[in-house]
C-alpha cells in the first residue's frame, strides 16, 4: 500500500526535527529499511520516512547489542539518553509513527519519559 503523504509540518511535532533528520548521518541504511518495509507491502514517496525507520533499527540494534561497558547511545542500566540529537530524534519518533498508522509498540518500549535523564 503506497501513501502519498509527506513528512511535513502537519504531521511531525517539531521543525526541528526535520532539520535533525536533514543532518543526521543514519548508520543503518535508509535502504535496507525500503527493502524491508516493500517486502511487507509498504511503501512511500517520502523518503525521510525511510529514515525514520533508519533511527528506529539503529536505537533498537543499539539497545539489542549493548553492554553495560560500551559506549552505547543508551546505557543498559538506568535507559539515560549519551546522544542529545538522537534522544530529540526518539523523543518525536513516536508521534511521527503514529501520525503514519505504524503501531510504535515496540518505539516505547525503550522510551521512558520518566526515566530519560534529561529535563521534559
């Protein structure tokens, strides 16, 4: 099923976080996710979606392969936020997600607002 929406300011909380998925460098590639998602009948024209999902594989790949002892995004122990660009990225992820019908169950498991580390 093919959207012919976009990701614009009627549908993402903040213009910041536009301009953080304009400059952020995702380590997971946006087109490994296009593949994934056209494997289950999804698609897109806006490709900053595939970014999105991009950020998603990555936290949870992140919080998956983490030790206690490495320098993760996350630390395993008390789920603080170490990257302040991707905790503003994960902090409107899930409002973006549901904005696109995605169920975000699996988003918050790892988002505890409560538990961030940084002031709300």
């Amino acid at each position: 099923m093919e959207t012919n929406s976009s990701l614009s300011t009627d549908s993402v909380p903040s213009a910041a976080l536009l301009q953080h998925l304009d400059e952020y460098f995702p380590k997971f590639s946006p087109e490994i996710t296009k593949m994934i998602c056209k494997a289950h009948g999804l698609s897109t024209k806006d490709e900053r979606v595939h970014a999105l999902f991009s950020i998603v594989v990555e936290i949870f790949l992140d919080k998956l392969f983490c030790s206690p002892s490495s320098s993760c995004i996350y630390d395993v122990d008390n789920r603080n936020k170490k990257d302040l660009k991707t905790h503003l990225i994960f902090s409107e992820l899930v409002e973006v997600l549901k904005d696109y019908d995605i169920d975000t169950e699996f988003v918050n498991r790892f988002h505890q607002p409560n538990e961030t580390g940084f002031e709300q």
